[in-house]
C-alpha cells in the first residue's frame, strides 16, 4: 500500500524517527493507527453508553414538573449551611 502524507505529516514522521522515539517510519504509521482504532473504540463505546443512559431514562417513565420555588429554596439553604460550617 502506497500512502502519501503532506509535507507537514511527513516531516512528523521523520521527526519521530529522527529523534529515536520509533525505529522507521512504518512503525510511526503502524503507532498512530492503533492510537486511531483505540480511540475509535472508546468513542464507540462512550456513544453506546450515552445511547443506553437515553433508553434507560425514557423507559423511567414521564418527565415529571419541577417545583422551581422549592428548588431554589433548598440551594439558598444549602449555601448559608455552608457559610455557617
């Protein structure tokens, strides 16, 4: 397989290779396709784990109201709580 990279990513390659960090080139390439298909999977498996959260929670039922004014109420009790600790 023949890959022709930009002259910015080439010399990224030969960079990497240069200062020793890989052995040649293709183990450059090699290394950052796996970093690739590894994050590939984690965003993969965070999408299924957010689609699941969603199934989850529009199986929990109905979205009941909130009561803004008791909400507020409990924060602001909250915060002088603090305040006095």
């Amino acid at each position: 397989m023949d890959v022709q990279l930009s002259a910015d990513l080439e010399q990224w390659v030969q960079e990497k290779v240069r200062r020793g960090f890989y052995r040649s080139a293709d183990e450059v390439i090699r290394a950052a396709l796996q970093a690739l298909e590894e994050r590939d999977q984690d965003l993969d498996a965070q999408a299924t784990a957010f689609k699941e959260n969603i199934h989850k929670r529009l199986e929990s039922g109905p979205a009941t109201p909130m009561d803004f004014p008791a909400v507020k109420k409990r924060i602001r009790e909250e915060v002088e709580a603090r305040k006095i600790a």
